[in-house]
C-alpha cells in the first residue's frame, strides 16, 4: 500500500487538473474528450483548450504546496522537497507546456 500512495497521488492530481480543465472548456462553451492523461477537442478549439490547460494548471497549483498539504492531511512523517525556481506563471507561455 505503501508504494501506491505516491503514483495514486499523481494520479488524482491529473483527475483534477483535466477536471478544472474541462470546467473552462465548458464556460467557452465548448467540447473536450479525455483519455486518460489525454486532452482533445475539435481542431477549430484547440487554441483555447491549450489556453484552459495552462490556465487550470497555473490555477491549481499558485497558491498551496500540494506535498505538505498531503503530508499533513495524512499524519505523515518525512520532509518535503523544496520548491525550485520554476515561475509558474511562465506556464501560461510556454510554447509546448503539454502535448
């Protein structure tokens, strides 16, 4: 059980980001299939799912450090990784950010 607990994290982070994801899609008015870990929409609409892709991912993760969160919902034990340089913001530029 142990050794599920990181991939199932991950997991249920990307069900959460494709969720935000689909929710900005659906205020555009506009349609998204996923696939697992796939996005897709109607090639007219691709622009603006990549737009909603960065958008829910830059929104999902700019205020709380999901790790320590976890680890302290859970009565975990253990440090957390510090944080590196990375300005997320940069994500709503970034040519090939997911594809």
């Amino acid at each position: 059980m142990q050794n599920a607990v990181s991939p199932n994290f991950v997991h249920a982070l990307d069900a959460s980001h494709l969720t935000l994801t689909a929710l900005e899609m659906q205020k555009a008015g506009l349609d998204i299939v996923g696939i697992h870990d796939s996005f897709g929409t109607h090639p007219c609409d691709v622009d603006t799912l990549h737009t909603a892709i960065r958008t829910a991912f830059v929104e999902m993760y700019r205020a709380d450090n999901m790790l320590a969160n976890f680890l302290w919902e859970v009565d975990g034990i253990g440090e957390v990784p510090m944080r590196g340089t990375l300005n997320l913001l940069d994500v709503l530029d970034s040519e090939f950010f997911f594809c």
